[in-house]
C-alpha cells in the first residue's frame, strides 16, 4: 500500500500526530494495494551473491552468540532465532540513514496498521527527524501544543524526563500520546534561549482546514492542511474569491504541514492550465518517473497578483503548492524558508507479520528542485514575528508587498 498522503506522509488526523506520516505517504486517495513481498522473496532464494558483500562475518556473529551469550539477568526476556532475524533486519534498514525507511516487528507492524486506521490522542503536532534530533514542523492551529506555544523548528529532546535522543520517531510519539486529559511534560531545545520544559494536556486532535479574510484589496485564503475535503473548502473559498472582485490574492501556508498529494495537485489548476506539471514523482529508475499535471480549472485570471506565505512551518503538501506556482510564473513566494519534506515512502508486508516502509522516490518542482533538499526558499524573506508580539507582522508585511505589485 503506498500511502499518498504525503504528503509522507504522511495525513489523517491522529493525535500527535503522529501526524508523523505526512509526505509521500499517506492514506486515502490514490491508495496502492498492499504488496507482500514474503512470496516475492521465497521465489527469488537463493539470492546472487552480492559481489561487494561479505557475510562471513555476520554468520560469525551469530555463532558466538550461540556459543557464549549469556543474559544479564534471569529477566530478560529469551529472544529467539526468530528475534535475532528481525534485528538483524532492522538494523540493515536503520544503516540506510533514513529516518523515513523503517522495519516493523511483529508487534511494531500490528501496531502501527492499528495507528493508520484509528483515532488517538495527543498533542496536535506534526514531528519529523531532522538533522537527527526530533523537531517540531508544525503546530496543528488551536491544538494543545499550539496553545502551550510549542513553535516550528524547536526540538524536544525528552519526553517525561526521558531522552528521546536516537530513538525511532515512532517510539518517541508513542510516549507523548495517551489518553485524553493526562499530560505529558517536554523538554524543549529553542535558538537563543536555554532549554526549558513544556507541560502540555493531551485530547483528541481536531485538525483545522481553511479561513479566509479580506484586508483592504487583499483577498487571504489561510489553508492549515491539506486533508480529504480540503480541496473542496479550497474550491468554495476560490469562489469566493472570484465573486469578491478582488484581484490580489495571498495564500497563508504557514505552519501547514501538509497532506494529500490529490489536494496539492487540485489546489494549484485552479491556478494553471490543463498539461501544466505540478510536481514530479522521481524513482531511482528514472523510467518510471511521474508527472503530475494540472487539471485545467484556471479560473484565476492571469493578471491577477499573488503570492503564498510560508515558513519553516510549510511542509510537504505546502511546498509542492508552492513550488508549483512559482516555477510556473503565478506566485511569489513570501516569508522564509520552507521546512524541506518531500520524500514518498512505499509500505509493503513482508511476512505476514511483518511490514516495512521504504523511501522510494522525492518530490521535485516542475523546474527540478528537489524539495528534500533544502525546503523553498522565498523571493522575498519576511522575518516571523517576534516572541510575544500581539500583531502578526510577518502577514501584515505580506500584504503591504502585494499592494504594492
């Protein structure tokens, strides 16, 4: 099943979210069926040796422990043949260094398909591994962790006291959600200031979808995800916009960690004509790269200004928006530096117990750039706000530049 939610991921509303499966992978549209590799792989033994391999050594390994392992304590659990090949798995998949390329255990697997399909608690937060440490991407609006003011790029280095440094993404949100009312403390890392702990009280997470304003000859469409229906609301706040007579148009994606790759794809033709390419799906085999192209809405008239607002917030499903209209010449993108996810990940049984989700391929905009890179960067940077500051100074200043264009 290759989960097109990025899009990683990667968006149904879960309660932390782990909401940790936004881009290239995600649920709902454009589902894939669940491969299993498990008859695939007994078809295939014995495998060609692999030239540049040496596996004396790992059979070595296994030997001695045979030999000589002996449990620290009468508690330890035994761990079987069975358990030593699941390690042994899991960490050829870790030695990629990818923190979106997992191995599911027989437990892990069950528990992660019953995640996917359910509703949890938590904190409304959408987490990431970056540069090796687990960092905020977003806030969810008008979530506990958006309340408790947990902000884009801050990294939580322990959960309840507990270092969350190289563990798996997935065991640190298990710890931070749980049930509704019960809180969870973080210790935050923040630039500039020491690290400081967070107290944040867990519920059902409600995501947000869109708002939209009207500022003096402004017309503002804030899209907080890109979930199932919102290329609809999406489509209504379009109309809207083109009965307002308004002719300057900002989209707010900031903080939006994205979604549904259909949502992104459906948002930008309404601005671009049928066949324009909105983003490339780009596979090791380059033969069997996709193009996503524009269903031809268009409705958006040519002369009309607009710019889209992001920041280290705007995330997968966002950047693909983005880059989409400002390779093709209909935005200018305002703010600062998006946060950079655009990878898809496949998710395929490998037994019948077990599972793995593999990065597979990454996002390019139409004029190539990888989005995993390095995120967007704006045409024209305007500073977030500072702490505490009652006005939002960063949307009051993109509005003053579209005046003027």
């Amino acid at each position: 099943m290759k989960f097109y939610k990025i899009l990683s991921s990667t968006l149904l509303t879960v309660a932390l979210v782990a909401i940790v499966f936004t881009v290239g992978y995600g649920l709902g549209k454009n589902n894939r069926n669940t491969r299993n590799l498990s008859n695939i792989v007994e078809n295939q033994l014995p495998y060609t040796p692999i030239a540049d391999a040496d596996f004396a050594p790992f059979w070595k390994a296994w030997k001695l422990i045979d030999e000589k392992y002996l449990p620290t304590s009468t508690s330890t659990d035994p761990k079987t043949n069975q358990d030593r090949v699941w390690g042994a798995i899991g960490g050829m998949v870790a030695s990629m260094g990818d923190p979106y390329t997992t191995f599911f255990p027989p437990v892990e697997s069950k528990q992660f398909e019953e995640e996917i399909n359910g509703e949890f608690a938590g904190i409304g937060a959408e987490l990431e591994i970056k540069n090796d440490e687990l960092t905020v991407v977003s806030p969810l609006k008008d979530s506990p962790a958006y309340k408790a003011g947990l902000k884009s790029g801050d990294v939580i280095v322990s959960v309840d006291g507990n270092s969350v440094s190289g563990e798996k993404i997935g065991d640190s949100i298990k710890r931070i959600r749980g049930e509704i009312s019960t809180k969870v403390v973080l210790t935050i890392k923040r630039a500039g200031i020491p690290n400081f702990d967070m107290s944040i009280e867990r519920a059902v997470i409600q995501i947000p979808t869109i708002d939209t304003d009207k500022v003096d000859d402004v017309f503002i469409i804030s899209l907080y995800n890109f979930s199932a229906n919102s290329d609809f609301l999406f489509r209504k706040a379009i109309e809207e916009y083109m009965r307002s007579g308004y002719h300057k148009l900002l989209v707010d994606l900031r903080g939006n960690p994205g979604g549904y790759l259909d949502s992104a794809v459906d948002m930008a033709s309404w601005f671009l004509p049928a066949g324009t390419k909105i983003v490339t799906e780009d596979f090791r085999d380059k033969s069997k790269n996709v193009d996503f192209r524009s269903k031809g809405y268009n409705v958006v008239g040519k002369n009309d200004k607009i710019a889209i607002l992001m920041d280290g917030g705007s995330a997968s499903a966002s950047e693909i928006l983005a880059g989409a209209l400002k390779d093709n010449n209909r935005a200018t993108l305002l703010g600062t530096r998006s946060f950079g996810k655009g990878s898809v990940q496949e998710y395929l049984n490998l037994t019948d117990t077990t599972s793995i989700k593999i990065t597979i391929a990454r996002w390019l905009t139409p004029n190539g750039t990888s989005i995993s890179v390095s995120g967007l960067q704006p045409d024209q940077e305007i500073d977030t706000p500072e702490k505490g500051a009652e006005k939002d100074t960063q949307l009051s200043k993109a509005i003053e530049f579209l005046h003027k264009m």
